[in-house]
C-alpha cells in the first residue's frame, strides 16, 4: 500500500490539519481551565453560599433511596445505600453558570480591546480615481484620456 493512501493517509491528513490541532489546544486548556473553576466554587463560592443558607452543605444534599436517614453523603455511602445527590448537581449548575460567566467576561474583554485597536487605526485615504466621464457622451475613460474612444470628442 503506497504510503498516504487510504483510510489511514486520509486520517493522517485530517490529524494534520491546522484546525484540528488548534482544537486540540483547546480542549486541553478547557480541561485545565475547568480544575481553577471548580476550585472556584467548591474553595470559595460554595462556603459563601452555604454561609448565606446558615451552613447548608451541598455536598450534604443528598435523597437515601432505601429509605433510611443518614446525617452525611459520606455515611450513607458507607453503608452502601443508593444515593440520589441532587447537591452535586447543584454544585455542578453553579460551575457552568460560573464558567460561562467567566467565557463571556474574557470574551467581552478581548471584544472591547479590538474596537480600541481598530478606532486607533487611521482611516485609509480614498484612492485616486482611475476613470473619468465624457461630458459629451457620458461613458466612462480614463483619467489621462484627451480624445474620448467611444464619441471621439477632443476632451
């Protein structure tokens, strides 16, 4: 098999695209981008929340679905109950709310700073024109034309 053919030389040429590789980069730098978010809310706006909600833990939010009662998540998934943790889903609404926040104010950001650079770029001069019209028979000639080429007038 002659090398770049077939379904393995289309991959290849497909992996080798610029913007394959470009959405490499940013899946990676999303994943990693999500690690300081989620730090965000579980380090610093869930322990907010949770002091404004007088010390609810969401973490704590949990429905035991074999019907006993358990003081934490933690206990109930010691004992090796079903757990339905609506609290984890909380967590992760407020991390997306968050993240999208976050996407919208950079974006925002670089958005505001590009009108800036292009208000900043002087506005081209107008071109020189190239053509005139007749003022016999209204077409249009060159500028440097002295006889027009369609009435032949002496301009």
């Amino acid at each position: 098999m002659a090398k770049g053919n077939g379904f393995f030389g289309e991959f290849k040429k497909f992996i080798m695209r610029g913007n394959v590789i470009d959405l490499a980069v940013g899946v990676i730098v999303g994943g990693a981008f999500q690690a300081i978010v989620k730090s965000l809310v579980d380090d610093v706006v869930m322990p907010v929340i949770s002091l404004a909600t007088k010390g609810i833990n969401f973490a704590d939010l949990f429905i035991a679905l074999d019907g006993n009662d358990y003081a934490t998540l933690a206990a109930a998934q010691e004992a090796g109950a079903a757990t339905l943790n609506y609290g984890n889903f909380i967590s992760a609404i407020l991390n997306f709310l968050i993240m999208a926040f976050v996407v919208f104010l950079l974006v925002k950001g670089i958005n505001t700073i590009a009108e800036k650079s292009k208000k900043k770029e002087e506005p081209a001069a107008p071109a020189e024109p190239t053509t005139k019209e007749c003022p016999y028979c209204k077409s249009e000639i060159a500028i440097g034309a002295t006889k027009c080429p369609n009435c032949t007038s002496d301009l």
